[in-house]
C-alpha cells in the first residue's frame, strides 16, 4: 500500500468513487492473506460458527473453505468474479465442497436463502448513510431469527488515512444495528493484512438477529 495506505474492498453499489470489484483483484489485495483471519478462526475452533453459513464478500474464500473444512453447508458471495473463480480452485485443490456465488451484498435478499451465521471481513466498513442501512437490511433478509452475525471492521483507533474505508466507533455499530438485533459482544481485535506485521486495529463484533 505503501506511502498512501488504502484498504479497498470489493462489493460496493455502484458509486463512480468505488474501484470495479475484478480490479482489486489484479493483483494480490493486502487482506487476502492465504489464510483465515485468526480472529474467524477461533470463533470456528470455539463452535461458534454452526448451520448453514454465509460469507459475504468472501474474496477468495478463506472463511468459506475453513468452514467447509468443518462439515458446515457454505456459500460464499462476492461481485470480484476473478475472486470467486480463486475460491472455487482453491477448492477443488483441498477437496472442499463449498457454493460460490457472484451476487451484491445490498442485495443478499436476491438469494432467496436463509443462513444460521453470517461472517463478514472487512466489507462493513466500506459503507455510510443509507447503503450502511441497507446493507443492514439485506442481513435481516438472510439471516434467520436467533441466527448469528460475525464481522470484523476497521476501528477508529487505528491511525491514518485508509481511503473510502469508515474507521468506526463502537457508537456507530451499536447505532446500525439498533433495531432487531441483539449486540451480543463488540471486542477489540486486529485484521491481518500481507503489508504490516501488526495488522490493522479492529473491532469483532458479534450480533444475534432478534
């Protein structure tokens, strides 16, 4: 990323300012780290990711493959198709049976699915005003009652400037999701990225749909 960090991630909707989602593919991305996030790994390793899972703007498909590593029904969602036809080599390689679909995170109602748990890594936080409401929505669409909702997103301690990326306030996620879901935990964590050893400072932050 070098001297003008930037963290950009895929499935926007459509604003002239967000880059097309194949061309934050062209290259190796800075989250895409050839391995689940440690902090999605050990909500696995804890049982806490269960039934059929969901991840939305799963790249190439870490999280989705490590959950069908662990006997789970999972589908991956993203607009990168040069991401999901990664995903889907990396599965054929390690023998994983998983569901990769080219669809728009505003939009998961389109799926005419329901999941237990939802996970999201870094796609949140690329989101204001009223797409952050109605990425908020498009959850509720697919995520069962008492279904559970994982993210992880850039925090507001994290220092400098990183692009269209919002670095959020525990306020601003306890506000978006206000109504209809239960905040079950927001807990201070790091995303790994290939560019910095120390990660960037998150929040993982746990909800359940109510």
């Amino acid at each position: 990323m070098g001297g003008s960090p930037r963290y950009p991630h895929h499935l926007g909707s459509g604003s002239e300012e967000r880059p097309e989602p194949d061309d934050l593919y062209a290259g190796p991305p800075p989250w895409d780290i050839g391995r689940p996030q440690p902090a999605f790994l050990a909500l696995a390793e804890a049982g806490a990711i269960r039934g059929r899972l969901l991840d939305v703007g799963c790249g190439t498909g870490e999280h989705v493959l490590m959950c069908a590593g662990l006997g789970l029904d999972a589908t991956g969602v993203d607009l990168a198709s040069r991401a999901l036809r990664a995903a889907e080599q990396k599965a054929h390689e390690r023998g994983r049976t998983a569901r990769f679909l080219h669809g728009d995170a505003l939009k998961l109602a389109d799926l005419r699915e329901t999941f237990d748990t939802v996970l999201d890594c870094g796609l949140f936080h690329i989101f204001d005003g009223n797409d952050r409401a109605a990425y908020v929505d498009s959850l509720r669409a697919v995520i069962r009652p008492g279904g559970r909702y994982f993210m992880l997103c850039f925090s507001d301690r994290q220092a400098g400037e990183w692009g269209r990326v919002h670095k959020l306030t525990r306020a601003e996620i306890e506000a978006a999701f206000a109504e209809g879901w239960l905040i079950d935990s927001i807990e201070p964590s790091t995303i790994d990225i290939t560019t910095d050893p120390d990660g960037i400072r998150a929040w993982l932050v746990a909800l359940t749909r109510i």
